[in-house]
C-alpha cells in the first residue's frame, strides 16, 4: 500500500510538472511599485495596493506591504499610479520619425498614439508618394513603406517610445483611386476603395478616419463615406471623423456622424468636438443633447476634444474648396490667376458662403496666429498674427493669406482661436469625451526649433488632470483618468490597453496630481508639462524622476480586423 501510494503520487506530480503552468508567486517579479495610490482606469475609487510586473504585462495587484521578491522596486511615495495615457488624435506620425521619444507626450504620461484623422501614412500609390514627398517641410524622410500597416512596423522597427495605433485615412483611399479631383466614385472605383480599408483592417488599423472640411475629403457624400465605414464594420472597426461642419452646419453634420453609426452598427466618433465661431456656441449643448439621445437609442457614439479654445489647421482653411481641387499645385496656379484670385477673396468675405470659412469663425485676423512655415525667409513671421503681417504689408488679410500660401508653398499652420471657455468645460464634462491632442509629439530641440507648435502638443494631458480636473473640479481623478484610459480603449477595442489589472500590459504612469500642470503658452508653446514622474510602456521604464530614459519599446497596436500573429 505504501508503494502504491508513492507511485500515485510520483505519477501525479509527473503530470503537474508536464503542463506549463503559470509562474510562481516564489518567483522574482521584474518589477514592484510600492506606495502608490492605484487607479485601474475603470473610473473605479483608487486603491491602495502595490503593482507587480513580469515582463511586459501587469502580474499582480498585491496586498500594501506583501513580501514578495522583484528585480526592481520603485517608490510611488503616495502619487497616483495608472494605466498610461492614450491620445486619441496623434499627429506625431512625422515627429516621431525623426525623433522616436515623442518627448513632448511622453513627459505628460502618453503611452499610445493613435493616428489617422482622414489621412493616414498609407495605402499610397507612387504618385501619392512622390506628391507626399515634395510637400514635406523642416521634418525630412524617405517614404520606405506602401501600405498603412507597412508604416506602422517601420516606427516599431525604427524604434520609438510610445506604442502606436491608427485608422485609415478615408482621403487617403480616396487619392488612391480618384486623385484630388472633385469627382464621385462609381461603383467599381467604389469597390476599390472599400477593398483598401479591408486590407488596412487586416493589417491592425481601428477602422475608418475622415477630416471632412478638407479637399478632397469634403468632395466626399455620405454614401461613400457610409460604404468605407461598412467596409471597416465587417472586422469589428468604426468610424471616426473631422465632421464636414463645426460651425454653421454643426448639427447637420452631426446627424451624418451618427447616421453612419446607426448604418454600420459600430462606433462612430466626432474628432475635437466643438462649436466653431461665436455665433454657433449655443449649439455646443444641442450637440450634447443629440449624442446623448442617440446613445440611449443604442447608437455607438462619443466624441474626443482637446483643453484649448484655440484649433489649428493651415490657412488653406481660410480658401473655398473649388480652388484646393486637383492638389497643392493645381490650387498655387488658380491663385496666381488675377481673376481666380479675384473671385477667391471675394468669397472669403462672404459670411454666406456654403463651406467652413475657419478664418471668419474666428471673427479677427487678430485671432489668427502663424505657427509654420517651410519657407526659411518666412520664419521671422512666426508667432505673429495674420493682422500684425497684413498691417506690415499694406495688404487686406484676404491678399496676405492667399501671398504666404503662394510664398511658402504649403497651407501654412496656424492657430485660429474660435471656441468659448464655457464649451470647452461642457464637452469635456461628458462622460463619452475622451482626449486628443491633434498634434505631434516634439522637443524643444533640433529640427522642431524650426517652426512654432500650437501649446495642445506640449500640454494637451497636463492641462486636462490640472486644471481642469484638480483646479476646476470637472470631476474627480479616477473619472479624468478614465477618460485618458479605459474609455477609449473601450471604445475602439484596445486589447489589454488602457487598464491596470492583471494580464493588461504594463503601460503604467505615475504622477503627482497635485502638481501635474501645462506650462506651454501660445507665445512659448514648446515648453514640457511638469508633475509626471514615471513612465512605462510595455514593461520598460521610458520616464525615471521625469526624464526620459532613451528606451524605445513602443509597439503597434492593432485593430479588430489585424490578421497577423501575436498580442494586438
């Protein structure tokens, strides 16, 4: 009986030991954050409990004080612990080619990049390639990539700090096969297109980005639009855009917004929600009504924004879209033309015009601020506002915008201040807004010295938990840190992003929340924010005591359609 009893035994540890089973809690953890007041990114009350990593996910949420062996501990010493912060609305898809920290995000605690408002870095044709190529300004690089998910793996490859996500470009598939024309697709064409975003959905993206106020994008019906959504909607993506109005056509272009959500049965997001101009600031709360209504009718609907009153764009926004047809130098050559020109300014003062005049929204050229510029001769101008240039000139703001589109050559950035206070706290109130910068991640160093930035790209995140959350008291931090995690990782189906739990990746900040603050002004925008201590991504620190550590271990996350292997 004794033998039998050994061999039983001897048999049943055999088996145990035959399965890979998880690691023991004996063995050492790579990493334990002691002493911090953990937020898990649900909007659920902090806890006090120490964080325990192997490798690059979340192990254990562990008992305060728990003996436990780690190759590494760090002290929180009583800050906020969370997960890392996503940025709904990235334009670093250029920044971080020629610099992979994203220094300007990644001090604000951002571990994911999402990219892809109507434009995306792919599918390009050779014609999209060589255009992209000569309309590139101070940032310069060899364009080594055809498809979206080609220029994902090539950041990975190249190596950069912050993990990067993207839509694809609804304007993109449409140069593909249309060109810049103002032209409707048939139904072949059509075919095409919607092909492009299935083989993008294939490849990881989130599903489908429009920025509808731009050419050729505003040459765009709904129905293409609503095909190009349905396309992304067979894999589980959705639709998210720039609306075609934020302005005197808000609410119409809302309804599109969610009509396009009811169609596909996914999520539909509104980019930077606002109402543009003073006359349209009411509307800020019908807008609100009307998402809150199709929400309760099922409808998958929410909004991003950024904590600023200012938008910027190019002053190209400032020209009717018929003269912008047919690409960059198609639209030069119309304004060289006098009697173009003529009929161009003379629709840029009509408040009636039927496309979103943003240079009018903003009710001064006073209120229009010079950002960038590829022309070297144009620099001195920056930080000026269009007025201070066209008084310098002797010339109406309407000549003097059209001369430095000619003059530099690009739609020339700039900053238009349009939005109310009093809008941007409602918006970001509602429990469906979460955060994007609509901007790149730079450094106050180097080739970005070369041009100015708009203050959202050095402060976007800082701004929100400081002053908003801590100084206005909007809501409270777990709910902040929501927004800037589990929300929009919820929404667009994030896997394992944007909490703090066990089997989530260890994308994890810790920062101060009562000193968390932007310092980037509209005069001194590229100053970093301060507040945020530490920083992880995927397992390895990037940010220690608030510096960043050189550690480039961002990788692409992938969409519901991704057909590749691994973790998305």
């Amino acid at each position: 009986m004794y033998r039998l009893s050994i061999s039983l035994l001897a048999l049943a540890l055999a088996g145990c030991s035959s399965a890979p089973g998880p690691k023991t809690a004996s063995e050492p953890y790579d990493l334990l954050i002691r002493n911090g007041v953990v937020y898990d990114g649900s909007g659920s009350a902090a806890q006090q409990v120490d964080v325990a990593v192997r490798g690059d996910r979340i192990a254990a949420l562990l008992p305060v004080g728990s003996r436990v062996v780690a190759t590494r501990t760090v002290d929180a010493h009583g800050q906020a612990v969370a997960p890392g912060f996503i940025n709904m609305l990235s334009w670093a898809v250029e920044s971080l080619i020629v610099d992979g920290r994203g220094m300007s995000d990644t001090k604000q605690g951002v571990t994911l990049e999402v990219f892809g408002e109507g434009w995306s870095m792919g599918p390009y044709n050779e014609k999209m390639k060589a255009d992209a190529l000569k309309q590139q300004g101070d940032i310069r690089y060899p364009i080594e990539w055809t498809t979206l998910g080609e220029y994902l793996d090539y950041l990975q490859e190249r190596g950069v700090t912050p993990n990067v996500a993207s839509f694809v470009g609804a304007t993109t598939v449409r140069i593909h096969e249309l060109g810049e024309a103002d032209v409707k697709p048939d139904a072949a064409q059509l075919a095409r297109m919607q092909d492009l975003v299935r083989q993008a959905m294939g490849e990881g993206a989130l599903g489908v980005g429009g920025s509808l106020i731009y050419p050729p994008a505003a040459f765009a019906d709904g129905n293409e639009l609503t095909a190009l959504a349905q396309a992304a909607a067979e894999t589980g993506g959705g639709y998210i855009a720039h609306m075609r109005s934020e302005a005197d056509r808000f609410l119409e272009a809302l309804d599109e917004t969610i009509a396009i959500a009811r169609a596909t049965g996914q999520r539909a997001e509104a980019y930077h929600l606002k109402a543009a101009g003073e006359k349209n600031w009411p509307k800020m709360a019908q807008a609100i009504a009307k998402i809150d209504g199709a929400r309760e009718q099922g409808a998958l609907v929410s909004a991003n924004m950024y904590a600023y009153t200012a938008g910027a764009t190019g002053l190209t926004a400032g020209l009717p879209p018929w003269v912008q047809a047919d690409g960059h130098d198609a639209m030069v050559a119309r304004l060289k033309d006098p009697a173009i020109r003529e009929r161009v300014i003379a629709e840029m003062k009509d408040p009636d015009v039927d496309w979103e005049n943003i240079r009018m929204l903003s009710g001064s050229d006073d209120r229009v601020l010079l950002i960038e510029f590829k022309n070297e001769k144009l620099k001195p101008l920056l930080g000026k506002s269009l007025a201070e240039v066209a008084r310098a000139r002797g010339k109406s703001g309407e000549e003097t915008l059209i001369d430095l589109v000619i003059e530099d050559d690009s739609r020339v950035g700039a900053a238009f201040f349009m939005m109310s206070e009093e809008n941007v706290e409602l918006g970001l109130k509602q429990p469906w807004t979460s955060l994007g910068s609509d901007a790149e991640s730079s450094a106050p160093e180097g080739v970005f010295l070369k041009s100015s930035t708009h203050p959202r790209a050095y402060g976007n995140v800082a701004r929100f938990l400081g002053h908003y959350v801590r100084d206005r008291k909007l809501m409270p931090l777990e709910e902040g840190i929501h927004r800037l995690t589990g929300l929009p990782a919820q929404n667009w189906k994030l896997k394992d992003r944007g909490c703090l739990r066990p089997g989530c990746f260890a994308d994890i900040v810790i920062f101060d929340p009562a000193t968390i603050s932007d310092h980037s002004t509209y005069d001194k925008p590229q100053q970093y924010a301060t507040g945020v201590e530490e920083v992880f991504v995927n397992g390895v620190q990037v940010l220690r005591d608030g510096e960043h550590t050189g550690a480039k271990p961002g990788r692409v996350v992938r969409g519901p359609g991704w057909r590749g292997q691994g973790q998305h």
